[in-house]
C-alpha cells in the first residue's frame, strides 16, 4: 500500500521511502499558485496509485495543504475516497463555516471513515465553538470503518496524548475536550 503526503507549504522530503510519494504542491483548487489549480485528488490518485497492472490501489493520504483540503475533498469522487483506507488531514479554518464543515464531516463518517484521533495545533490557537474551548486548527486522523479486527472504537475525550507533540516546541502544547 502507498502513503502520500501533500504539502505545499513545508516539504518533509525526509520522510520519503519507497511506499510514501511526496507531492509538494496542494490538491483541487488553490488560490496561492498561478494558475490557481492543482490535479484534483482523483487525478492525483489515477496518476500515482496505481498497481503493477495498472488497477487502483487502496492508499493512506495526509493531507496539510493550507486550506486547501476543504475544496480537494469536497470534490472528490466517492470512488476516490473508496480507495482511501486512512486519511490524515490538517483542518483549517474549520469554524469559519459551520454548515460547510457539518456537510464535509457527514460525507467522510457516510464513507465510512471514522475519527481516531485528533491534535491541536498550536500555531492556530483556541477558538470557543458552542460553550467549547477549541483549537483553531485540528489535524484528524481518520481509519476506513470497520477495520478488521476491531469490534467497536472510543475515541479519547482528552487531548492532547502522550504520542503527541507540539507543532510549535517553543510553545505548550494546546489541552482540550472533545465534547
């Protein structure tokens, strides 16, 4: 199985073996380049993920393309999220459209991808959502639901883990709940 990392802003070609693909650049449409457009998620997929015989693969996709991510999932085909078994995402700016969130969340939970863990990151802040205190920033990892051997999951309430770590080390890592 392939990983690929995107990242416009901040490449981690250290991170480069040879079954994750390092795509510097954003998915879908993204206004800081000229022309302001990147190969959507299934071009991408079509053109990298493909087996020796040419059939798609299941793949694992991080995504932290700076807004980005909104737009490259929101036009993502079904067939597209179908082949992705888990997905990491840095959501930005999630708080500034609660009905865009709401309706981009559903379609990833009715494709079956489920929450399993989340980090605040500490560059963005806390933000108040509904009598919660919040992150700005929240980067989510999600599994392809159900995963083989796993008969039921609870996610933490209480964040951050101890396998987490701060974004910004000069800076505490930001505490939460989830509600």
């Amino acid at each position: 199985m392939r990983g690929f990392a995107f990242d416009p802003v901040a490449p981690r070609r250290d991170l480069i073996g040879p079954q994750l693909i390092f795509v510097p650049e954003a998915v879908g449409p993204w206004p800081q380049t000229t022309p302001p457009y990147q190969a959507t998620l299934d071009q991408q997929l079509a053109a990298f993920a493909q087996d020796w015989n040419g059939e798609p693969q299941r793949v694992i996709v991080k995504m932290d393309i700076e807004c980005g991510e909104w737009a490259a999932l929101e036009t993502a085909s079904d067939g597209a999220l179908d082949r992705i078994v888990q997905l990491v995402v840095e959501w930005h700016q999630w708080t500034d459209n609660p009905t865009r969130t709401i309706r981009l969340w559903d379609r990833l939970r009715e494709a079956g991808f489920l929450l399993v863990h989340i980090h605040g990151n500490n560059y963005g802040g806390l933000v108040s959502v509904g009598g919660h205190v919040l992150p700005q920033t929240l980067e989510a990892t999600y599994l392809r639901w159900p995963v083989r051997g796993c008969e039921a999951w609870q996610i933490a309430r209480l964040w951050p883990l101890p396998i987490d770590r701060p974004n910004n080390p000069a800076d505490p890592d930001l505490e939460f709940a989830t509600p």
